[in-house]
C-alpha cells in the first residue's frame, strides 16, 4: 500500500513549452497539406458530360425554343414609297374640270375662237395651277339631249352630261350661249337645278375671229372664276392644312437606314405652299376653318336621327314621315356620295337640363328667352333619349322642341332666333305652338305644314354638317364641289397617315408588323395610286371611292390592336419578366462552365510545361 502511496504521488514531468509549440506546427502543416483524394477520369468524364448536356440543351433546344416564342413578326412595308406619299412627292393632286360651251348661234369657227380666247382669259385670272378650268366646244345637240334624260321629277339633274369631245372626265358645267336682239351687256344665269350656265349676249357682241379678246369671252371668264372661286379655295387650304413640314421627317432610305429630308428636296414643297398661300386670303382661310370645324368628317353612310321633344303632354304625334318624304327625301337622294338613314322619335314631359339657367320673360316684347351660353347645354342629355352614333357612319342628331304655351314665345336672347347648329353634331329648331283657340284642336298633332319650316331648316343645318360650300347656288354644283373636296381630303389624309406609320416602324425596331398591316397598306398606297389617276382624268367620282378605302385602309392599319399593344411595352419590362428566370437558372450554369473552362486550362499549359 505504501508503495502504491508513492506511486500516485509522484508528480508528473512538466512538457516543455518549445516542444509543445513544434507540435501544433506539424499538426498544422499536416492537416494543410492534406488533399482530397484526386478524382479519377471517368469522375472527370461524367462531370463534363453533365454540365456539357445542359448547356447542350439550353443552346439547341432552350434557346430556339425561347427565339421561336419571342421573336416579333415584322411584314416588310414598302416605307421609301409610304415617306414619298407623305412627302407630296409621289402624287401632286391635280383638279381639271371640263366646261362645256354650247353656242348653237355661233359658226364653227367663231365658236371655236370664242374658246380658246375665253380659255386664255381663264389662265390669265387663275392662280391657282392645281384647279384649272379647261373649255371644250361640244358636238351639237349632245348636250341637250342627255340633260333632258338625266333629270329625274324632282328637278334635279343627278348625272354629270358628257361631251365626246372632253374625253373620259366629268362634265362639270355647260355654258349655254344663247344670243339675244338688240344692243346692251353680257348677263349670265346659274340654274339652281343643274349645272348649266345660261350666258345672254347681243347680237354687237358676236366674236369676231380677228380678235384677240372680246367682252363677252372676259365675262364668261369671269363669271366661271367666280363660279368655282370658293372650290379653289377650299382645295388649297385642304392641300395647306395637310402639308408636311420638313423638319423632322425622313425622306429617303438606303441599306435599311432612314435619313432626315434634305432642303433640296423639300424646295418643290416650299413652292407648293408658296402657290397655295397666295390662292387662299387671310378672311376666306378663316371662313373655310371654321366650316371644317363644324362639319363632320366624311363617311360613306350617315344616320339621322330626327326628334320630337315637349315638356309637355301634347303634342303626342307628328306627320314625320310624310314630312320627310316631301322636304327630305329628294335632298338625301341627290346626294349621292353618301347613303343615308333615317329614323325618328317622340319624347313627352322633356324638361330642361338643370345645368343651364331656365328662360327668362321679357315684358317689354312679351316673348321668353333663351341666353346664348346656355345653347351648348340646351339638350339634356341624362334624360333625353338621342341616339348615339349607330355601327361604322356617324349619327346627326336634329331635335323639335316645342315649349309649353306658358312659356311661348321662345326665342334666344337679343338676335331672337329659334334655331341653331351644334357642331359636328345636329341642329335644334324651337317649334313654338299657336295661341289661337281655334288652333287648340289641332295641339295634339303636328300636320306636314306646321313642321315644314322646321323640316327646312333642318335640310340647311344638314348640308351646314356634311360640309356643303355656300357658293355657287346651284345644288348640283356644291355636290360636284363636295366631291372633289372630300377626295382630296382623304386622300391628303390617306397619304398623312401612311407617313405616320412608316415614321412609327422605323423608330421602333421592336414593334411587331403584322400580315394583315402590311396588306392594309398595300390596299391603302394601291388606292391612292389609283386616286392620283382619277383625279387627274377628271373622275372625281371614283376618285372619291378609292380615297375613301385608302383612308379607311390606312386607319385600319395604323390602329391595329398588335401594334397599339407593342408601342407601350418598355424594354424595363422585358428585365422585369426574365431576370427572375433566368438568374437562378444561369448562375450555376456559368460557373460551372468557367470550372470546366479554367480545368481545361490547366491541364493544357501542364502539358506544354512537362508537368
């Protein structure tokens, strides 16, 4: 036990520190220098087979896949032709119309003379060279046979007369000499049912073919300029108002690239304007603005809507529709560029819209009155049942108020005037009832004559609407310059839209282009191609027609839903949606490769060292 004793005792002996210190050193050095064991070549071989198939699959498969679903259809547009029709360059719009002279009085040789030396009067007063007027002496008894046969019972001579001698155009007026006895001025007559211009002269005034001008050639020229003055003016500020400006536009493309317009080449331009500036004066180009302001925008069909509005029970009814068939109805059929529909109705216990100020009695005058800001807010449209527009035409709305016999008369304030025209949308006429007892049987029933002023002013109001020039007065004659200025309107507006769009594909390279646009657009400059031609030959019918497709073609075109959606699709979008994708996908992809890559490495520069 004591020996035991000591043995526990005995203290152990204290490790040297220095000895301590070398062996956390080579503890240290050995678990450094430990490796992982090395990886044996088929390890190798599978690791970059692994990683070699997936980017196998994200370059052939992923990526095709990805463009294949991606990638934006652009249809090839025709875009230096679009610019140019834009640009004026590929059509400059000319209006010949031919005239007609009739001089059954006349020899061949003098009536010959009489034209050319009027035609050469004509050229002398013209300062416009885009409308010319151009006189044809007509075969006899042509004239006066067609014009019997083109008129219908209502008076008005629907065709335009042709003449073998004018060519393929359109007659747009015949001048009809007729000489007379005695000694005094030239006097000329513009029948209001026709296009036929009815000159008076002398037997003093006979041409002689020795002459080179003569009285009666100066006021025919001059009644004719008179004539179509006004046509004239409204084409060139058609032409002005549509004139592109040069700052900005692209003009010409070479190799795919599209470069600015140059000052050479927008010089004829310059001159255009210059030339349609001086046919347009200050006054009349304010006159034709607000015309275009109030009159609706061209449309193959229209829909009217005529109403009948009393804030009270009576009257309950009307003779509309025979009304419509004596006062209306031949104005709608004359008018043959477009077609019409019509339709009516009755609203009783119509009141007032509470957004303007009720009438106002004037003791002095003993009539109520209407203030003239109030008009704009006359018709209450939360409770007044007017149609809206109705399918592709736009709707004319024209409303019949008749007021209760407390408040008649009713008049508007200080010019007491009883209707007026809401632009680009109607007219309103204040029917105000009779006060006579003997009139009170007849309250309930508006009869065809009770509404024939109102049915007149509504025929005025509606040509006011559709753009119907004031002068001259024969009705056959607006229609033909209703015509031209229509054609050349759309057409100016066909070509405005087609440079839009090609402006459009150029500054956004990722906006999709469609089939159907690229067809739209074809359809549209095949057209105004063919627009261009009519109307240089004179057929301003058919020119209207193909003016009338190439501007719904092109409006079809540049609002096509697929394109409208693309223009609105920032790039910061297209980020937003593959960033979350693709970042947890590409990562390890990337690195991994850039390990294969950096092991290749290594092992080919350990090759060319011998190591």
């Amino acid at each position: 036990m004591a020996d035991a004793t000591e043995v526990a005792e005995t203290p152990e002996p204290l490790e040297d520190p220095a000895s301590s210190g070398d062996t956390l050193v080579e503890i240290k050095q050995s678990t450094a220098s430990k490796k992982p064991p090395p990886e044996s070549a088929h390890d190798i071989r599978v690791r970059t087979l692994v990683i070699s198939s997936f980017w196998a699959i994200v370059i052939f498969l992923g990526l095709p896949i990805w463009w294949w679903t991606t990638s934006i259809h652009r249809s090839r547009l025709p875009l230096q032709e679009m610019l140019e029709w834009a640009d004026g360059k590929a059509c400059r719009p000319t209006f010949p119309l031919q005239i007609i002279v009739d001089a059954p009085s006349l020899s061949e040789n003098e009536a010959q003379h009489l034209v050319r030396t009027t035609q050469h009067a004509l050229d002398d007063l013209n300062e416009f060279s885009a409308h010319h007027l151009r006189l044809n002496l007509h075969e006899p008894h042509t004239i006066f046979n067609q014009s019997l046969s083109n008129q219908n019972q209502d008076g008005f001579n629907h065709n335009y007369l042709q003449d073998k001698s004018c060519g393929p155009g359109e007659v747009a007026l015949t001048v009809r000499l007729n000489q007379v006895e005695g000694t005094g001025s030239v006097n000329a007559e513009l029948q209001p049912h026709s296009s036929i211009l009815d000159v008076f002269y002398p037997t003093n005034q006979v041409v002689s073919t020795s002459s080179s001008s003569s009285v009666l050639a100066n006021t025919i020229a001059s009644k004719l300029q008179e004539l179509f003055a006004e046509e004239q003016a409204s084409i060139a500020y058609a032409l002005i108002s549509n004139q592109p400006h040069s700052n900005g536009q692209f003009s010409s493309i070479g190799g795919g690239q599209v470069t600015p317009s140059s000052p050479s080449n927008s010089s004829p331009i310059r001159e255009q304007r210059s030339s349609l500036s001086r046919a347009l004066s200050p006054g009349l180009a304010d006159k034709l603005a607000r015309r275009t302001t109030r009159s609706l925008k061209y449309a193959p069909t229209y829909h009217i809507t005529i109403s009948l509005f009393t804030p009270m029970s009576t009257p309950s009814s009307w003779d509309i529709d025979s009304a419509i068939d004596e006062y209306l109805s031949p104005l709608l059929a004359s008018f043959s560029i477009s077609n019409f529909t019509v339709d009516t109705q009755v609203q009783l216990y119509a009141t007032f819209s509470p957004s303007i100020q009720q009438p106002e009695h004037d003791p002095n005058l003993g009539i109520w009155t209407l203030r003239k800001e109030d008009l704009s807010g006359f018709v209450n449209a939360a409770e007044w049942p007017l149609s809206p527009s109705i399918g592709e035409g736009p709707t004319l709305n024209f409303v019949l108020y008749v007021p209760s016999e407390q408040m008649s008369p009713l008049m508007v304030k200080d010019s007491h005037a009883i209707s007026w025209l809401v632009p680009q949308w109607g007219g309103i006429t204040i029917l105000n009832p009779s006060l006579e007892p003997e009139a009170s049987k007849s309250r309930s029933n508006l009869s065809k004559e009770a509404i024939r002023p109102a049915m007149l002013t509504f025929s005025h109001q509606l040509l006011s609407l559709l753009g119907a020039p004031e002068s001259p007065s024969s009705f056959p004659l607006q229609l033909q310059t209703l015509t031209r200025v229509r054609a050349a309107s759309l057409l100016l507006s066909a070509s405005s839209t087609m440079g839009s769009l090609a402006r459009l594909t150029v500054a956004l390279p990722s906006i999709a282009i469609p089939e159907n646009v690229a067809i739209a657009v074809d359809t549209t400059l095949s057209h105004l191609r063919a627009t261009c031609v009519s109307l240089t030959e004179g057929r301003f019918n058919d020119a209207l027609e193909h003016a009338r497709v190439a501007e719904a073609e092109a409006e079809k075109g540049f609002f096509d839903k697929s394109m409208v959606g693309q223009v609105y699709f920032p790039d910061e979008h297209k980020v937003a949606v593959y960033l979350p994708l693709l970042g947890p996908v590409g990562v390890p992809l990337v690195m991994s490769a850039l390990k294969e890559i950096r092991r290749y490495w290594k092992a080919w520069r350990g090759r060319r060292t011998g190591h």
